[in-house]
C-alpha cells in the first residue's frame, strides 16, 4: 500500500527531482504535494465507498442531551427521510430546522455514516486513484506540460472506450462489493418492474 512519502516521491518524480527518504525531510515542492494528498484524500472519500459506509443509529448522550459523532466521520446520511435537516457540527449533531445541537430524551436517528478512513488504510485500488490523482493534480498546478497532462488524464480516468482508468476501477470494485442493482435499490423501480412482470404472467 501507498504511503505519503510514496505520493510525494511520486509528485516529485513527474517533476524530475530525485526522491526524498524521509518526510522530515525539506523540499520545495513537498508541502504543496501532502496539500494535494490531503484535499483529494478527504474529497474521494467523502463520495462514500464499500469500504467506509456504514449504517448506524445515532443516541443521545443523556448527560448533556447531545448526539456525539464517531471522531472519524466525513459525512452522515440521515437514512429516515430528513433529508439534510441532522448535519454534522464538529462533533456533534445539529438541527437545522430547530437550530440546535440539545435533543429530547429518547432521541435516535438512522444514518449512513461515511467514515475517513487513514490513506494507508484504504484498500488498494482507491490508494492508487488518489495517488495518481494527487500527482495529475499536482502536475497541473506546478508543471503544466500537456503532454504529461494528457497521459496522467487517461491514467486516471481513462480514455472514454478501451481504457477503464484508476476511478472506473474503483467504481468497479464499489459494484463489486455491495452488489449493488439499480433495479433494487430502487423502489420505484421495483414496482415498476413487478408490474410488469404481473402483466406478463400466463392468464
């Protein structure tokens, strides 16, 4: 797996400057690569993934009346029809429509919770789409040849046909590991189909 001194080396690579061995170490171009790291990290995470989604119910905290979040939440999914009105503040949850952080006794919701999980934690395929997106990031902001662009754009996100890129590969995996199916996922859908297929049934 990728480490942050990997992505860095990558980044200075693409530039043509020797590797570090060490973050400690100084170099220009160093903070502006773990910049790119931690904005892409914290944004392709967020999207929600197989491996950092998960489905909880939220509890107060009866000592102080508030609804304490996991310390590695990126984003929460209220999953009970409130739409966005349970955001996230801090630590806690707020209400927007009351303009609170307090809740009655008793207080649960259902959510989906998007967790930020350590970039060397993350499955493989999606620390390689980071990464590789962090140097096509990085190279556009500090290098700007077209060339490099263009082949780090395909890398990336492929070429439209014949090849998949690091994101389609990811979302490939996502597929993968929650099975997922349009058709039952959804509930519209859902009826719609058995309709159909009732109004198919031998009579």
């Amino acid at each position: 797996m990728a480490t942050r001194l990997d992505v860095v080396n990558a980044c200075l690579a693409i530039m043509g400057e020797a590797p570090l061995n060490s973050l400690n170490e100084g170099h220009a171009f160093k903070d502006g690569a773990l910049r790119i790291l931690d904005r892409n990290d914290e944004d392709i995470q967020a999207e929600g993934w197989w491996y950092n989604t998960e489905s909880l119910v939220l509890r107060l905290n009866p000592a102080d009346s508030r609804v304490y979040l996991p310390t590695d939440t990126g984003t929460i999914r209220p999953s009970d029809g409130y739409g966005s009105r349970y955001v996230q503040r801090g630590r806690v949850l707020y209400d927007l429509q009351e303009g609170t952080d307090r809740f009655p006794a008793g207080f649960q919701l259902k959510v989906k919770l998007i967790r930020h999980i350590p970039f060397t934690d993350c499955p493989r395929a999606v620390g390689t789409y980071i990464m590789r997106k962090t140097v096509l990031d990085f190279q556009q902001e500090f290098d700007g040849d077209q060339t490099k662009t263009r082949n780090l754009m395909i890398e990336v996100y492929g070429d439209g046909g014949r090849i998949l890129g690091l994101k389609g590969k990811v979302e490939a995996e996502h597929i993968r590991n929650t099975s997922y199916n349009f058709v039952t996922e959804s509930e519209r859908l859902s009826r719609i189909t058995g309709r159909v297929n009732y109004s198919r049934r031998p009579r």
